[in-house]
C-alpha cells in the first residue's frame, strides 16, 4: 500500500510541474510530452532499485546517469533527460517538497553541436519558382507561405498559427508571439509582401453566395484541422512534396532547414547577430552563434575552391623560387 501510495504522489507532483512549465515558462505540448516521457523513465529506473524517485540523492542520479550511457543513449539525448531532471527537481526543492536539490552537481553529457541544414540561395529559389507555377488556390498559398517563412525566419508552429491580427496596415512589419508568449516584430520583404496580398485576394470566397452560413476564419491559413489552421504535418508533406517537383532531396527540406537557411543567407550578407537573434526569437544569443560556424564553414570552402593558391600545399609553396 505505501510503495502505491509513493507512485501516486510521484504522479502528483510530475502532474503539478509539467502544469507549472505551461502556465509559467509558456512550454509547448512537445515539450511537455518530451519531460512526461523523460520523468517517468526515471521514475521507472529508481523503483527498479527499490528507490521512491522523490526521494533519490545525487549517487542515484549518477546511477541513473551510467546506466542511460550504457543503453547506447545519445548525448543529445542525455543532455535533455538532464534538463528534465534538473527542472523537475529545482522545482521540488522551490516548493519545499525537498531540502536539497540533487541535481545541481551533475555533469552534462558532453556533445559536440551539428551544424545546421541549410540550403543554397539557388535552391531557394527553386522552390519558389515551383510554388509559383502550381496552378489555382493552392499555387497561391504555397507562394505565401514559402515567402513569408524565407523572409522571416518564423518557427513552423508561428507560421501555420499567424493571425490575421499579426499584420499592420501596410503588412510590412509582422508581429509574431513565441515561445513563452514573447512578442517580436520582423520586417517582411517585398516578394513576401506581394505574396501575401495575392494570397488574401483568394483565401476567402468573395461572392456572397460561398460566404452564406460561414464565418470568416481569424487565421492567416485556414483549414478544416481542430484547431482551425493549416496543420505543422500537413505543411510539412507539402513541403517535401514541392521539394520533389523542384527536383531536391525531399530529406533534405523541412520547414526548419528553411529557417537555417533564412539565418545563414542573412549573416551571409551582412546581417549582424544581435538583429538576426531578434529576428529568430533566441533568447540567448549563443543560440544564435552557431550560424557563424556556418559562414566560417562556407568561408573556407570559397577559398580552397577560389584562392589562387588554394591548389598548393605548403610544400610546394616552400620549394617554389621566388623571394
């Protein structure tokens, strides 16, 4: 009775922090699912060792530790296991439900940080060309929704969700809510301007006739979803479907490689961090930062390939007369 009694106030209080990331860290329903998953594998770890999980110290951690590493568990996956760990227990300690926190001395799994996949401006603009020659309604949206998510670099969630509300009158400024309910405003350009304006003449019937009996949907892309608007899937597969007529790896696009590739052709021309962070919505710059890798990467690929002397060792340099 007492170790059902231990498992149902565990449940409780993982019940209570993950209601506490929403309500005051704006976490998403990923999110969410991700740390429910995580805690209940520690929750799992520590009964199989006869241990109530509220009550493990900092070597029971470690053991839990060890024993995900030797599961074959990723670094990027342990490193967010830690997260959900660390919160979960900050979060026992601020409410007084412990004395201590038990985490605060674990090690992070070290890992070293993939670049980003991005694609080439010629790329781009392949997928644009071929949104723009489907025909109809859905050419139309396709265009809208592809310029507007290489203008500015939206999160998939924020660009299948845009309100109506989410532009001024002139549309040249779109204001997007974030993560954690944040506001930023991002400039839109000119192609993006021209696409949405084409898109609002055909994203509603205009004769009375095909209005009779509905009302007028409050999102920027409407569909028949629960929620009312195009669905992150839905927009997925239709991206990875224009991949395959422009004649690009499907595996290669996704609506967050479009992202990358918005941040790495804007540094690439001169856009400086603090207004691409802004931008993106990253609340710490070194989120940012890893863009730069990006340009560094492609900087040293210009020069072996252009340089003049690219082609010679530092052998050859050395024995060439000269000086």
């Amino acid at each position: 009775m007492k170790a059902r009694s231990g498992r149902d106030m565990n449940a409780r209080y993982l019940e209570t922090f993950l209601e506490m990331l929403v309500a005051e860290r704006g976490a998403s329903q990923n999110t969410v699912d991700a740390y429910k998953r995580d805690l209940r594998g520690f929750f799992a770890f520590a009964a199989q060792g006869g241990r109530d999980a509220l009550m493990c110290d900092e070597q029971d951690l470690r053991a839990w530790q060890r024993a995900q590493a030797a599961a074959g568990m990723s670094a990027r996956t342990g490193a967010r296991r830690l997260s959900a760990l660390r919160q979960f227990f900050q979060f026992l300690f601020a409410e007084r439900i412990r004395t201590d926190d038990p985490s605060r001395h674990l090690d992070r799994p070290k890992q070293g940080r993939p670049l980003p996949k991005y694609l080439s401006e010629g790329e781009v603009d392949r997928l644009l060309a071929t949104a723009a020659a489907y025909p109809g309604r859905h050419g139309v949206r396709m265009t809208a929704l592809l310029e507007i998510l290489y203008a500015t670099g939206l999160r998939v969630s924020e660009l299948v969700g845009l309100p109506m509300t989410a532009f001024g009158r002139d549309r040249r400024v779109l204001i997007v809510r974030g993560k954690g309910g944040k506001e930023r405003m991002v400039p839109m350009t000119e192609p993006a301007i021209d696409a949405l304006a084409a898109w609002l003449s055909v994203r509603e019937p205009s004769n009375k006739e095909g209005m009779r009996g509905r009302v007028a949907s409050p999102w920027l892309f409407p569909s028949r979803s629960a929620k009312g608007y195009l669905t992150r899937v839905r927009f997925g597969q239709m991206l990875k479907q224009l991949a395959i007529d422009a004649g690009i790896d499907p595996h290669r696009v996704s609506p967050h490689v479009l992202r990358h590739s918005f941040a790495s052709h804007l540094l690439a021309h001169g856009v400086d961090l603090r207004s691409l962070q802004q931008m993106l919505g990253h609340a710490d710059i070194g989120t940012t930062q890893i863009y730069t890798h990006v340009l560094e990467a492609r900087l040293h690929a210009l020069v072996h390939s252009a340089h003049p002397l690219a082609r010679f060792t530092l052998k050859d340099l050395q024995s060439k007369p000269g000086d």
